[in-house]
C-alpha cells in the first residue's frame, strides 16, 4: 500500500481506457448488489437526477480529473473530507504539480467543484452492503473511503485511504481481488506482523489494524504512516543503514549459492515460468550463471521486496517505508540496494536498459556495506536481475499491459551479457 506516490505522469489513451473500465471493476467489488452505483463510471453527470430518488445514498464520490482518465475517487459528502483526501492522495514533484493538487484541493472545500469536476458517482442501497459499512464495523468507527486508480499492473488492487469524519487520514486499505494480489495482500499482512515484533529502530512500518476477508476479498488495512510531516534529506549512508538493518532483522545465514534454500526455490519459480516466450532465455542464462558461480559462498537475510524511491519518505527522525507485499528471507544481502538504484534509474531517465546496465555496474559500492564478498557482488547483482524477471513472468506483468512487461527490452539482453561475460 502507498500512501503516497509521485503524481502520475500523463496517461495514454490505452492505459485511459483500462482505467475506466478498472473503475467499474471496483465499484462492484466495493458496492455489490444490492447496492446500485446508477450505470457504474457515468451514473450521474452535471447534475442529472438519480433513476431511483428515493432509495438512500450511502456514498458519493466526485471521480479525479473525470470518468475516462480516472485516478482518484474522492468522498464529496463532507468538503473538508474530500479536500483533506486530494491533499494526501499525490506528493508534487514540481510547482505546477503543486498547484494543481492546491487547485482541486480548494474546489472541492469550497464546493466549487462543477466548474473542475462534472462526473460524480452516487451508491445507493443499504449502508451495510458496501465496503464502508464493512470497514467502519471492523475499526469500530465512523470513517469515510477515498479509492485509488492505478495503471494496469497483474498486482494492481483496490487501494483505500480512510479518513475521519474530521478529514484526518488513519488507514489505508488493501483488497486482494485475485489470486495474485490476494497473496500479496496477505504475505503483506504476515510481513507487517513480523516486522512489527522485530524491534526496528532505523525503519518505521505501518502497524496491522485489521485482516480479514469480506466477500471472496483479502482485506488488509494498516495504520498511517506520517508522509505529510516535513521532509528531511536522506543521505545514501542513511538509506543504506537502514537496508542493512532490514537485511539482518531475521537473521543471517551462509552457505553455497546452488546449495541454498533460495537456489532451490528459485529453480521451483523457474520452472513455473518456463513455458512463457522469455522463460528459455532466463533459464539458459541461469545454467551459465550456476556453472560458473554455483559453488559461491553468499550471506542470506531478508528484503523489503519493493524499496524504491516512491515506497518511502524521510523524515528527521524517521525512515518512513511502506508497500511490504515482496518481503521476504533468505535472499542474497543486498538485493534492496540493487533494487532501489535500479527503481531510481528508471524512474529518473526512462532509459530502463540502460538503467539496468549503470545498476550493475555499480554492484560493488552498492553491496560492499552489507558485508557481501568482493567476488560474490556482481553475482549477487544478477541474481537480483534473474528474480526480478522470474517475478515479472510469474506475474504475467506483460499480458497485464505493464509498462515494462516485456523483459526482453531491457532486463533480458543485459542480464544475458553479463553471465556470459562472467
């Protein structure tokens, strides 16, 4: 779950369309029958009346910037709700960003919103039926939802901020739909859990405060971390700390590379991809990197999964890091490293092959820090590259119209050089 994330970047008519039709997916998993959201993303448009007058309206969102290009569906019941909800949704990164998000945030407190936002979508039906009666009988309070729409990712999900009836932001919310994304949201709920035992002190998580299941969904909602405190610089020996702690925070342990519980299953996660157009490619390139590195002595602990730039926030003092649904142990240390500085290549250049390349080429002062042997960093590096991929195979983030789903413009090319030339 983020609670924060880069303001998006502007949409592409594909991913415009899949938003749309995700948006209507939503609604029925939020509001099932008997609920009836008026004909799904356009129910009600500048002013229209609603079919049945008469039956109560138990949500109304104002859907963000509109119904073909939305990103955000915002309560408008309460303006201060709905303003406070636009305002915790996007961290700007630039002024024009910043003004936008002041701009809604302004329409929707001053109810101005018909000049910015003509498409609403109004639920009627009983208050019980839908997913704020669910979550505020579970917390045991009166709360009201903000709903995220994401791009199209195979671990996209329903995403939920909850807020008070005063506007302050308490939760936010994970639904797993399907069989993926059920299994994050719950290997999330296990991880979050675990950790919260784990006595960290360079890391702060977000706390468990409810899990379950309603209606077929995987339900996880977990407490707010403070994104919306000032900012402080974060320093690479920080960040870095930080990793390491998490690294070690279940553990350590050593041993042969092809000798280790990860090699064993990294090989059953191989096979599981090996009938997808890039598996033979990624299976043949792990042979070469087992024949040549096999017998390597590696260190094991654990990893956050997913630190990158957008999963965190710096604070003066504290680390803020969210999104725990990739965490795991018994991974080669390290592999958070290389995959922030990979994430952050990507994120500032665009150039996903060539990220991938500088990535590696820094393995060395990447890895050093959390005690990896000079000889086993690189190795390292590309194992990281070979999860990564087999993760996005597994997935099947290609066939979900991920943006870099097709590993074989980027990732693959690189990877298989490198073992090559190792």
């Amino acid at each position: 779950m983020s609670p924060v994330r880069t303001a998006p970047a502007e949409l592409t008519a594909d991913d415009a369309m899949l938003r749309t039709q995700y948006l209507n997916e939503v609604l029925g998993l939020l509001y099932p029958p008997p609920c009836d959201t008026e004909g799904g993303a356009l129910p009600s448009r500048g002013g229209k009346p609603m079919k049945n007058p008469g039956v109560p309206v138990i949500a109304e969102y104002l859907v963000v910037p509109n119904a073909r290009r939305p990103r955000l569906l915002v309560p408008s019941l309460n303006p201060a709700v709905a303003a406070a909800a636009v305002r915790r949704y996007a961290e700007p990164q630039s002024r024009l960003a910043r003004l936008k998000r002041d701009a809604v945030v302004a329409a929707v407190h001053t109810r101005a919103t018909g000049l910015l936002f003509r498409d609403r979508i109004r639920v009627t039906g009983p208050a019980s039926a839908g997913i704020d009666g669910y979550l505020s009988d579970a917390l045991r309070r009166d709360l009201a939802v903000s709903i995220h729409i994401g791009p199209a990712r195979a671990n996209r999900k329903p995403v939920l901020q909850l807020l008070t009836t005063e506007g302050e932001t308490f939760a936010f919310g994970k639904l797993g739909t399907g069989p993926l994304t059920r299994s994050l949201v719950g290997a999330e709920t296990a991880a979050l859990q675990r950790l919260g035992a784990g006595g960290l002190t360079k890391v702060a998580v977000p706390r468990v405060l409810h899990a379950g299941q309603w209606r077929g969904l995987q339900v996880l909602i977990q407490s707010a971390l403070p994104v919306w405190l000032p900012r402080a610089p974060l320093s690479e020996r920080r960040l870095t700390a930080a990793m390491v702690e998490v690294a070690g925070c279940q553990g350590v342990t050593s041993g042969p590379l092809t000798g280790s519980r990860y090699w064993q299953q990294l090989q059953e996660r191989l096979a599981a991809v090996a009938d997808r157009p890039e598996g033979a490619g990624l299976a043949a390139a792990v042979g070469v990197l087992a024949a040549h590195s096999g017998d390597t002595t590696l260190r094991y602990g654990a990893w956050h999964g997913d630190w990158a730039p957008w999963n965190m926030a710096s604070l003066e003092h504290a680390l803020l890091v969210w999104d725990w649904e990739r965490f795991a142990t018994g991974v080669p240390l390290g592999f958070d490293a290389v995959h922030h500085e990979l994430q952050k290549r990507i994120q500032s250049t665009g150039d996903a092959r060539a990220a991938v390349e500088a990535t590696v080429r820094r393995s060395d002062e990447l890895l050093a820090p959390f005690g990896v042997a000079p000889v086993s960093r690189e190795i390292t590096a590309l194992l990281y590259l070979v999860d990564l991929a087999v993760r996005y195979l597994t997935d099947r983030q290609a066939e979900a119209g991920a943006r870099l789903g097709v590993l074989g413009t980027w990732l693959l090319p690189v990877l298989i050089r490198r073992v090559e030339e190792l």
